[in-house]
C-alpha cells in the first residue's frame, strides 16, 4: 500500500469520467475542462486542462450522468484543493476534498460510481 493510501480514510474507485471545473475564487477564468481519475465520498484526483489552483482553493467540478432511458443530469461537486501537482510537460493533477454532499448528491455520485442513470 502506497502512503497516499495509507493516509485515506476511504479507498478511492478508479474511474475515468470527464466533466469541467470552476475555480470559485476567481470565475472570471470561466469553466475548462477535467477528468475525474479516481474518487470516494470524501475525495478525489482531477486532472486539470485549465488553470491550476492554490493548495486551500475552493473548486467546482460537474460530472455529466449518464443513462439510456434519461437525459444526461450532472453531479455537481464542491471540494477543497488538497495538494496540487504541475508538471512542465503535463497537465496539472490535483487532489481535493469533497465537501459534504447532500443525499441527493450523495445518491447521484453512487449510480454514478455503479454505472446507473444519475
């Protein structure tokens, strides 16, 4: 075991979801877009195509659902940029703790994690 997990309260679920994020102290930079490469009920590692954040910046990440009988809905995240990671020749890999989810929130990220309509 690696000690980033070793110091996990929860094990994370590898995924490979695409959404976009807002750094919600500065929105004058707008929406780009990310992906979501693993996560828990309590947080997540994003990769970046925009801007990076500051370790402590509050961020917004919204995560299309996905459903044959339903219109895609979208899971909205709010967290707290954990640790930030830039690499010269790469994107921006962040992690970040996922502030309380509602149950509603809380229930679309579960069918999201088992590939249910959301």
């Amino acid at each position: 075991m690696t000690e980033v997990n070793e110091r996990r309260r929860v094990a994370r679920e590898p995924v490979g979801w695409h959404g976009d994020y807002l750094l919600m102290g500065r929105r004058e930079l707008g929406w780009h877009p990310c992906s979501m490469l693993d996560i828990s009920a309590l947080g997540a590692a994003l990769q970046l195509g925009g801007p990076a954040p500051a370790v402590g910046e509050q961020i917004v990440v919204l995560l299309p659902g996905f459903g044959a009988d339903q219109p895609p809905g979208e899971v909205r995240l709010e967290a707290r940029v954990g640790n930030v990671t830039v690499d010269p020749l790469g994107p921006v890999r962040i992690g970040v703790e996922i502030d309380s989810l509602d149950l509603e929130q809380r229930d679309a990220l579960l069918r999201l994690l088992s590939h249910e309509s959301v």
